[in-house]
C-alpha cells in the first residue's frame, strides 16, 4: 500500500466511495443492529437485594464499582473525541466512532440510572460522582487514563513515525487496558453477583454494555492490526516492551482497586484470584494485539465460564425481546475472558 493511502496519515479524508476500509463499514452496520436503551432496564429486583440479601462488604463492593463507572465512560468518551476521531483518517472509520460515542453516551446514562436508583440519598450521589477525585483508588485508575489522553492531546498531525507511535501507544491503552482490562474486571465483579443470584438488572444491563465493549475493542484492534499491515515498522521489540509495561500498570491500578473494594471479605472472591484474573485477560489483550502473552495463567472464574455459555444464548439463539432491533453476528468469547 502506498503511503498516500495510510490509514494515520494527517488530513481529513471525505470520499467514501471507493471505499479503502470496508471492514470498518461492516462494523458500524453492526453496531446499529445492537440498539438497545436505558428505559428497557429493570432494576425493580436490585434494590431489594441490596437492602435484604446483601453483606455491607457486597455493598461496598457495589458502591466503589458504580462510583467508578460514573466517570468511566466520560473519559472514554472525551479520548475518543478529542484524539481517535482526529487521527483515524477514513470517513468509514469516522462514522464507527460516531456511532461509539452513541453508546458512551448511553453507558454514561446507564449508570447514572444505576446510581440514582442504589443510592437515594442525595449526599452518597454526590460523593459517587466526586470519586475520581477522592476516592484513592479510583483516583489512581483516572490518571492513568489522563496520562495516556495527555501524551497526544498536542498532536495536531501525526506527521512522524514517533507521532503515530504515540497515538498507536493512546489507542491500545484505551481498547487492551481501560476498556479492556478496568471494565471487564468491573464485569466479572457483576456477574459473580449474578451467579450468587443477585442484582439480575444491573447483570441485564451489563450485558448490552458489554455488547457494545466488545465492539469497541474490535474496532481499534481491527485499526491496529491495519496500521501494522501498512506500517510494520511500528510494531518493534520496543512497543512489545511499552504496552507490557503499560498493562503491568493498569494491573496494578486494578489490584489496588480490588483491595479497597474486596477489603470488607466479598463471599466467593479473593484478591489473589483477581489479580490472576487480571493477568489472564493481559495475554488475551497481548494476543489481540498480535504479541507474545506475558502470564500464562488460567482463569480462576469459572462463573465467567458460564457466562459465555449464558451470552450466546441470549444474544444469538433467540432474538432479544427487549431490543429494539434483532442483534445478529458472532463474538468469539475467549478473547473477552
């Protein structure tokens, strides 16, 4: 391929027609057929859970994870608009992220649902929306993700190979560890909810979130692994190192996220599994991405093995009542897990 052609080169590309990336197309028409909305959430079952059946350490758990999905998805979202729109240079690409700032948006509005609905009281709202910058482990998940959204918020142009290396290292951080690594675990602490037969609105919820994640994620290692046929030179010994380092931080970040919110003893959790839970999805990202896996660990959740076995069945056995259009495709998910 031509340079001219490059998929990070600088501009603004307009003509969809001949299409260069038509993978990236089919994505967005995927994207559109997964359509759900806040509204068709019943948290109605939830609430009696967290005030009948649940240990203050369950509610602990439950309020640090709401906390940080406050703000989780804004910061995806302002990333997304302030660097990956600017830089990924194919109209389809562009209208892909179009429609992902749609489904941030609709997270964003899911979990303030959510923690309206867990937390009637006006001062715990407040103090769950103040978390990134109170509560330390929140607080240490944010700046990580403000150190990566900082390291290209002054690139104008990716006019050099370090430019686009930067803006490479932006976009795995985003899809392989916020993504890919903080909300997945956030996933698994819901769905061992679920198996404990808990918080069935928040897991029904999780489940379209999820949908959409995985999308997202399939995006930008889509765009990687075109970047990497176009500019092979990118993917070094080098880069290897730099996003190991980089996933060895967000582990650590979440580590110390599941201290503080497994800290009151959650039934059926430990932070030693965690933290190899953590390690098992790392080498699935590093797979993703085409590197070598670090870890080599299993995963110690064997109710995330159930979940696979529950999520095909919703999603692609039946069509979804409460869909707003029939979802139809694939999603392997030995990658997600």
């Amino acid at each position: 391929m031509n340079a001219s052609s490059r998929l990070l080169d600088p501009g603004f590309a307009l003509t969809l027609r001949p299409m260069r990336y038509p993978q990236f197309y089919e994505m967005y028409r995927a994207a559109i057929r997964n359509t759900w909305t806040v509204e068709e959430v019943d948290f109605g079952m939830d609430t009696a859970d967290l005030k009948q059946k649940m240990s203050d350490a369950d509610r602990h758990l439950v309020e640090r994870l709401i906390a940080f999905f406050a703000t989780g998805d804004t910061i995806v979202s302002n990333n997304l608009v302030l660097n990956l729109y600017q830089h990924i240079n194919a109209p389809e690409a562009r209208m892909f992220l179009s429609r992902q700032l749609y489904e941030e948006a609709l997270h964003v509005q899911f979990y303030l649902t959510l923690l309206d609905t867990y937390l009637p009281d006006p001062e715990a709202r407040h103090k769950a929306f103040a978390a990134i910058e109170t509560i330390a482990s929140i607080r240490a998940k944010g700046d990580f993700c403000f150190k990566w959204m900082d390291s290209v918020q002054q690139l104008d142009r990716l006019e050099t190979r370090e430019h686009r290396r930067q803006f490479l290292l932006n976009l795995i951080c985003f899809a392989a560890c916020i993504e890919g690594l903080f909300f997945f675990a956030a996933f698994a602490y819901v769905y061992h909810f679920r198996a404990r037969g808990l918080l069935h609105g928040l897991a029904g919820g999780t489940n379209w979130v999820f949908r959409d994640e995985s999308g997202h994620m399939a995006f930008a290692f889509a765009v990687i692994e075109q970047v990497r046929t176009e500019e092979p030179d990118l993917f070094d010994e080098t880069m290897q190192a730099d996003v190991e380092t980089m996933l060895e931080e967000a582990i650590t970040c979440e580590t110390q996220f599941a201290e503080d919110v497994l800290a009151g003893g959650v039934a059926g959790l430990s932070l030693k599994d965690m933290r190899q839970y953590l390690e098992y999805v790392a080498d699935q990202r590093l797979r993703q991405l085409g590197m070598t896996p670090k870890y080599g660990v299993a995963n110690p959740f064997d109710f995330m093995d159930l979940q696979d076995v529950q999520e095909v069945t919703n999603f692609f056995e039946r069509r979804v009542s409460a869909y707003q259009v029939g979802v139809e495709g694939e999603v392997a998910f030995d990658m997600a897990f």
